[in-house]
C-alpha cells in the first residue's frame, strides 16, 4: 500500500483515478494565457528532461476560447487544443482535440458540458 494525501489505499497508484489540475497564467501578451497540464502520474514534467510540459496558449474573443501548443501522444508528436465555448450561457462547453498533421485536421477526445447553479 502507497499513502496518498494523508490515506492509505489498498490499490497502487497506477490502478487509482487519476488527479489533474490546469493553472493558468497570464502570458504576457494582452489577452493571451498559459494553460498548465499537470496530473498525477507525471506531475506535469517531461519525464525524460525533469522540466515542465509545454502549455497550450491562447485566449478568448467573441466568446471562444482557444489554446494551442504541442505535445506528445503515445510518443507521437500531436497539436493539442482546448476551446471554451458558449461562454455566456448556462452550459458552459469545453473540448480538448489533438491533430497528428500540424493543425489541418483535429479529432476530438473529450468534451465536459457545464451547467451553472440557478
């Protein structure tokens, strides 16, 4: 058994959800950002250099939110993109989407619909 925040848990690390995390930071461009990947596997470090992943940048306008950097997919290279869309409603939408051709085409891998408290 490995501790975990305090707890113990009969399973390895490897067999229990994983946690994950985005910081953003302010990336010193008007209106742009950097969004940090970080999880619990690699807590965000390129395992092979130490240092911390690249982030997706980007920012928002008419409401659309997009961030684009690169990243690594089963030891491919592949763009990675975040949108945020339908901002000013109740049901906020975000996707994530990876392209292996450089941004002509993308497939998306996961979509989270928000809803906000009445």
């Amino acid at each position: 058994m490995q501790p975990v925040q305090g707890r113990r848990s009969p399973q390895p690390l490897r067999q229990r959800a994983a946690q994950r995390c985005g910081p953003r930071s302010p990336s010193g461009v008007a209106s742009s950002w950097s969004i940090y990947w970080l999880d619990n596997a690699t807590g965000g470090l390129n395992p092979a250099t130490g240092l911390l992943r690249p982030p997706v940048v980007g920012g928002f306008r008419n409401g659309v939110g997009v961030f684009e950097g690169d990243d690594t997919c089963d030891g491919r290279p592949v763009r990675v993109r975040f949108e945020w869309s339908q901002t000013h409603t109740g049901a906020p939408r975000w996707q994530q989407a990876f392209s292996a051709d450089h941004g002509a085409t993308w497939e998306v891998n996961w979509v989270m619909q928000f809803t906000r408290p009445a």
